[in-house]
C-alpha cells in the first residue's frame, strides 16, 4: 500500500466491510476522493472466494484503474489485476479482480447465469445510473435470489440518494465516509449564452494560468467544443510552457494516456475534457477546474426513432464532482462559469440514463433472461412510450411475435453482441439466397455486413458522411480497431474472414447492409430535401444528392433529421431487399405542412411517397387509428392536449407517484402510470371526437381532461379529486386555483393580502405535500415565493411592506401581518 493510499478515507471502511461482506450485500457512499475505487476492491481479496468483478462505466477508466491498481500490487495488468472492454482483455489464471465495463456484465450473466468462479461484483460510481449498471445490478440480485446466495454485491457511490438504494437493497449494510478534507474554492461566474462558452472559457483559462500553479482541469461538453477550443489555445499566451491534451472517450488509448500521466518534461497541462473526467480516473497535479456546466446528452426521440444530442447543464451532484477534482492531492480553485443563482436551479441529480435511451436491447435481453422488465428489481423503469417503441422494432425485425413473445430468430439475435438492428441484419445477410438480384449476391453483402456493424457500433466515426470514404480514409490504428470489431462480427453473417478488407468492399453491398438494418431511414430526395421512410424530413450537405440514401447514422434536431453517415442506393437493391414494399396501398397520415389527417392511395416505400392520390370515404374507424398512432409515435410532452388536461395529468402522475390512498370500494385498483395506456384504454370514449377529428386544430379542441377523468374508475376519480384538489380555499374566504408543475411542485398564487392571519403551511394529500405560495401583488404581480409563511412574515415581509406601502398606499400593509384579518379590499372599502 502506498503512503497516499493509507490516508485516503475509505481506509476506514476497510474493517467494517470486511465484517459485513461475510453475510450480506453492502452500499457504499463516499464523495470523490475518498478512495473507494483504488482502495476497497483490494480490501475484499482475504473475504472473497472466487473473482472479484469491478464494473466501471467507461473504458478509459477501466484501462486506467486496472494499471493503477496492478501497479500498486507491483504487477503487470493481467496477473492479479485484470480488466475487459469490448474487443480487448487483459486477464490471466491467477487474476483475483477483473475490472469491466458495464455492459460486459449482462451478457456473462447472460451465458452463465450461476456466474461459476465469481464471488463479488463491484457496481462502482453507480450514482452516474447508466442503463448497463441498473439492468446489471437488477440481473446480479436475480441470480443472488434464485441460484447464488453466496454471491455477494457491493455498490459504491459518490452522490446517490442511498435511500433508494437501500429500498432495492433492504438488507445491505450501508458504509459512509467523508472524503478528503482539502478545500476547493469556488467562483461564480456570469450566465452566458452557450455560444459565448468558448471566449468565457479562453478568459478564465487565461487567468487561471497567471494566478494559480498546477495543471488546469477544463470540463467541456463535448468532443466539438474540445477540439474548438485546443486550436484556440494556440494564440494564448498564456499557454506558453503548458502541453495541451485532449480527453474524451472516442480518442485513442495512447492520447488518453497521455492526458492522465504527468508530462515527461514537467511541463504544466492544461486538459479539455468531457464529463469522461469527473470519475475514477487518476489525474495527478490537478490544482484548477474550470468547469463550463454544460454536458452534450444523447436523448432517445421514440417518435422518430432516432438520438437527439442536445447540450444541457450539468446537475448539482456533477458540479461537485468535478470541482472535487481540484481538491485530490491538494487545495484547489474551481471557476463555474455560471451564477450562484443559477447553480441553486440545477437539478440535484441527473436523470437516469434509462429514461432517456432506446432500449429495444434491455427489453430484448430481460425477455432473453425469461422474464418481464416490470419482474426484475429496478431503480428506475423505462417510460411506456420507451417500451412500445421497442416492442414495434423487435415485432419488426422478428425477434418477437405479436403478442410479444421471444421467438427463436430473437434468440439468436440476443446472442450477438450488437444492437439487435445490427444483429438482424446480419442473420439475415447469412441466411439469404445465392443471389438477391441481378447486381448483387450474397458474398459481397457478407463481406460488407461486418464492417458496416463496425462502422455503426464505432462513435469515432460517426462524424464522417459517406461510408465508402470513411472506410477508406481510416488510418493505422483506426483501421485495426475497425478490422477486430469486423472480424468479430464475421463469423454471424457467415462472411470469409481472411478476405476482410474495406479496400474491396463494393458500395452497393454497403447500401444494401445498411438498409437492411435501417430501412426506417432508406432516404428519397424530392427536389432539394430528402424524406425518411418514417416520414421525418432530412438534410443532407453534399455537393452530389444521389436519389436514394441507405442512412447509418443520424441525429433527430427537431424540425428535421441531420443525415451523418450514408451510402447510395438504387431502388432496384431496395425491390431485391424488400418484395412488396413498393406496392399500392390506402393510408391515413398526418400532413405536416397542412397540420391536418389525409387519407391517400399511394405507391411508396413506407411513408415516402412516390405517387399518390386523395380518396374518397374511408371507415371512421381509420380516422380513429389514425389519430391514435399520431398520438403514439410523438413524445407525450408534444400531444396538443392543452393546460387543462396536462394539469389533470399532472395530478395523475403525483399520485401514482406518492402510492396515494384509494378507499376500500377501489380495493385492488393501482394509480394508473402511463398517459398512452389511459388514452388507449379510453378509446371507446375518445372514438366519437377522433372519427370526426380532420386537423390538429379539431385535435386540440377535445375536452382530454374531462373524456380521460370519465375513463378512471369512480374510487380513482374520487379520491384524485379529494386528496389532489384543483382549488383551495385561502384565508379571505375565496378559493383559488392549485398549478401542478412538472417538477411535482403544487403552487397557490393568491394576493399577499388574502394570507394575512396565516401562519401554518398549506398542505393537501393528507399533509404530505406543503403547497407553494406564490404571493402577488394588488396588480396580480408575482411579489414572493414560499412555502414557509410564518419565517417569511417575520423576515422578508419587513422590506417588501415599505415596498408595497409606497407602491399601493391604498391597500392594507400592517405591521403584524400574523394577526391581521385576510381581505380582497382596500382600506377604505375596509373601513
């Protein structure tokens, strides 16, 4: 052990998790710098049978915690110490602890299920709540539960409520330490807008240089603004002297390395990094974080089926990690270049990623495991929209039946390490006739398929715009990754893997792989902009605009689709790939720029149409359907429901989300938890709008509130209206109306006169839910916020009073405004 090592804090937890392990799962929390990765991993090996599994969210880190930790030992990785990413391990016989990314722990669940030779597994930094880490924590308490109970679970956390956790965990022993006691000055800077980071960042870098010693540490929110910024530094002159690295998940290992080590000539670093920085990496010298607050967040859109990269701020718990950086090894100096004030808005914790992915891989691996999502033991669960997306792919591509059941192409879809899309494809690939048409056989589409996997499950990538260039632009290293992961995947689609070259793959074959696994994205250009086959319009910036797109990668922005990475392809591939998508058929759709239903015949490939013409009559029963599916493949918070009805829905979620009472004649009955799940049970009821509905005026003109209150049970409807009130009587006798916000907050504007006399918080549910005052003005103007009458009488009333009296001499401001009597008068009309 080293002598830093032997003072971090989690030495102290050594002897207690020592004890606790021998009979019992244990929740770690401590902030960083406490030690918990590089120390307690290594205090299991005496209490441990078996190997030790340390999950770790991202590779960098596994790479760098395993030779920190063998270097502790005195080893080389691979001899006690080992680790596993995708397509690399370092690992041998004598390895106790094996450090993994997260999602190499599903599938070795996956294919050994009693996890034979395993003693422990380590959820570290499990507060960042990736997807792999809940599913992999939810499968580790499965196989505990029903084949292991020798197996044991440690999870540790830097910021996780362990409230939750010990709820999934009941009888885990919960272990805390402090971290580190240097302290981290903080300053605040000014709100910006987010184009104006870069000069913000340039300034404070600047003077950081010049104040302070040690290297500086600079959290960016993605790989663009890092390599925007670098080339900007190179006019610094305050640079002068410091090497400048780079850090962020998509670079090579050497680079990477480079950023964590101290520089070979002693010069000063300055590192521009993502979020990839805020964990269990060691990156000695930091003195100096400067940290943006913002973080680039790939979010799932279920109505386009693609990824929004949005930049976002930071939650409150990632601030504190990052300017943790500065106080590791000494006292340190963080520069938030944003306000105090806007730091007390942030959200506590960032969202689970689960709520935020596509998660057609989870729901596919929980039905492989042989169970539902709802049966496992989840912190968090996946949005039903989230789910229903899901469940059409895996229908579509045939890894599950109709009524949602695992067939037997899903199992074997489930076995291939890929996103089930990919994985399709290339079953398909292996499996199709000699020839699919006269220009295109299956040898060069299985030559193709392994790269085009490559290319999809590859994040360097991604930036690039034609496939065949990327491929043949690829350098020496990026070529070598490429060819492993291609070799990889070769042997599922039956292609000859010592002919695995990009130089000879034929373009076409390309087209038709990426078709085949994203025909949902197989592009039309009509004049000057491209259509989707899922009826999103796209852009694409190229001097050539071929007629037909096979699309690999794209980002949803909203009004239109950013097309990344493409390959040409003629319909004639298409007619081979696809028999019968170019058929005649009659379809109800919505008309974007005529924000109205159309019932078409059209001839066309999905929702791109090539010919077409209106019709007639139709069954109301399609206006219906139509609607409805309108309403389905959209994000619920773009339904044209209006306030009324997202303030009923509000309340709806708030009690499902308190478990809220429901009297004895609803015995049996739960909150319902899915706004598409009460639409679609209210059918019957909406049926008579929907049939007559033609535009999403006539849509938004639906009384939702009162049509989706009716299709509740009566015991559901009467205790909503009871415990979630949507108005409350105040003081001066009047009752006002409760606002449900999205944050569960309940808020009461009302008059700061009609108050006076009250003291006591407002509550509903039972008092389990403090309403927020929001105080107005005779004016009706927002004057204050509160939940805490009494202290808010007796403090800031003092100074808003001489404000009011100046302002509105006619209306009453008394001096004890806890014994006054409530009134919507003035004095006079008072007296």
């Amino acid at each position: 052990m080293t002598q830093e090592n032997a003072q971090l804090p989690a030495q102290s937890l050594i002897a207690p998790l020592a004890q606790a392990i021998a009979d019992k799962n244990v929740i770690i929390g401590a902030p960083p710098g406490a030690g918990k990765s590089t120390v307690l991993p290594q205090a299991l090996l005496p209490h441990v049978d078996g190997k030790i599994l340390v999950m770790q969210p991202r590779r960098v880190v596994v790479r760098s915690l395993a030779g920190y930790l063998a270097q502790l030992l005195g080893e080389k990785v691979g001899a006690t110490i080992g680790y596993r990413i995708r397509g690399e391990a370092k690992s041998g016989p004598d390895t106790r602890i094996e450090i993994i990314t997260e999602g190499i722990l599903a599938r070795l669940i996956q294919s050994d299920p009693e996890l034979h030779g395993i003693g422990a597994i380590v959820f570290d930094e499990f507060h960042e709540r990736s997807i792999h880490s809940d599913f992999g924590l939810a499968l580790a308490l499965d196989v505990q539960a029903g084949l292991r109970d020798d197996l044991r679970l440690v999870v540790m956390s830097a910021t996780l409520d362990t409230g939750a956790l010990q709820a999934l965990l009941p009888d885990a022993a919960l272990l805390t330490t402090e971290g580190r006691a240097y302290p981290v000055s903080v300053v605040y800077g000014k709100d910006v807008p987010g184009a104006h980071i870069v000069s913000q960042v340039i300034a404070t870098l600047r003077y950081a240089l010049h104040t302070h010693e040690g290297d500086v540490l600079v959290f960016l929110p993605g790989q663009g603004a890092i390599n925007h910024i670098a080339g900007q530094l190179n006019t610094l002159p305050g640079a002068i002297g410091s090497v400048i690295h780079r850090l962020y998940g998509a670079l090579p290992k050497a680079q990477q390395d480079a950023a964590l080590k101290p520089d070979a000539m002693g010069r000063r670093k300055v590192i521009l990094a993502t979020n990839i920085a805020e964990t269990s990496l060691t990156i000695d010298g930091i003195e100096v974080v400067i940290d943006s607050g913002l973080e680039n967040i790939a979010s799932f859109n279920p109505s386009s089926g693609l990824t929004t990269l949005r930049q976002q701020r930071i939650s409150q718990a990632s601030a504190r990690q990052r300017a943790g950086r500065a106080g590791r090894v000494q006292a340190g100096h963080c520069y938030r270049l944003w306000s105090q004030a806007s730091h007390e808005r942030l959200s506590e914790h960032t969202a689970p990623q689960i709520k935020r992915v596509d998660i057609a891989p989870l729901l596919l691996d929980t039905l492989n495991w042989g169970c539902n999502l709802d049966e496992l033991a989840m912190l968090s669960r996946p949005d039903a929209a989230q789910v229903d997306v899901a469940r059409a792919l895996l229908v579509q591509i045939g890894a599950l039946d109709e009524s949602y059941k695992l067939t037997a192409m899903g199992r074997d879809i489930a076995a291939i390490p890929c996103h089930p899309r990919l994985a399709a494809m290339l079953l398909r690939v292996k499996n199709m006739d000699t020839h699919t048409s006269a220009n295109l056989d299956t040898r060069l589409l299985r030559q193709a398929a392994p790269w085009v996997v490559a290319l999809a499950e590859d994040s360097a990538r991604s930036d690039q715009t034609h496939i065949s260039e990327a491929l043949m632009k690829l350098d020496a290293s990026a070529r070598r990754r490429m060819e492993n992961q291609a070799r990889r995947f070769a042997r599922y689609c039956g292609a000859d893997v010592n002919a695995l070259s990009p130089a000879h793959l034929d373009s076409e074959a390309i087209a038709a792989c990426v078709a085949l696994a994203y025909s949902d994205r197989v592009a039309y250009r009509r004049n000057n902009r491209y259509k989707l086959a899922s009826g999103k319009g796209a852009s694409y910036n190229a001097a050539s605009q071929p007629q037909w797109l096979s699309v690999l990668h794209a980002q949803d922005q909203g009004t239109e689709v950013a097309l990344r990475m493409i390959q040409p392809v003629s319909q004639e591939t298409l007619n081979a790939l696809f028999p019968g998508a170019f058929v005649q058929r009659d379809v109800v759709r919505f008309n974007a720029d005529r924000q109205a239903m159309e019932a078409r015949r059209v001839t066309g490939f999905g929702e791109i149409d090539l010919t077409y013409e209106p019709i007639g009559k139709i069954a109301s029963s399609q206006w219906v359907d139509a609607w409805l599916r309108f309403l389905s493949e959209r994000q619920i918070q773009d339904w044209p429901l209006g306030e009324e009805a997202w303030q009923w829905w509000r309340r709806l979620s708030l009690a499902a989300s308190l478990a809220l009472p429901i009297d004895d004649h609803g015995q049996g009955l739960t909150w319902p938890g899915s706004l598409t799940t009460l639409v679609e049970g209210a059918r019957d009821s909406l049926a008579s709008y929907l049939k007559k509905c033609r535009s999403l005026r006539e849509l938004s003109a639906i009384p939702w509130a009162t049509v989706l209150h009716q299709s509740l049970p009566w015991p559901l409807q009467q205790a909503l209206s009871s415990q979630l009130p949507t108005q409350l009587p105040v003081p001066s006798g009047r009752k006002h109306a409760l606002r449900y916000d999205d944050n569960q907050q309940v808020v009461l504007a009302v008059r700061m006169q009609e108050m006076y006399g009250q003291t006591q918080p407002l509550s509903i549910a039972g008092g389990r839910i403090t309403v927020t005052l929001e105080l107005l003005s005779p004016a009706g103007r927002p004057i204050q916020t509160t939940a805490d009458l009494a202290n808010f009488w007796q403090g800031s009333y003092l100074d808003i009073q001489k404000e009011m009296k100046g302002r509105y001499p006619k209306h009453f401001w008394p001096d004890d405004p806890t014994t006054a009597q409530a009134t919507t008068r003035t004095k006079n009309a008072m007296n």
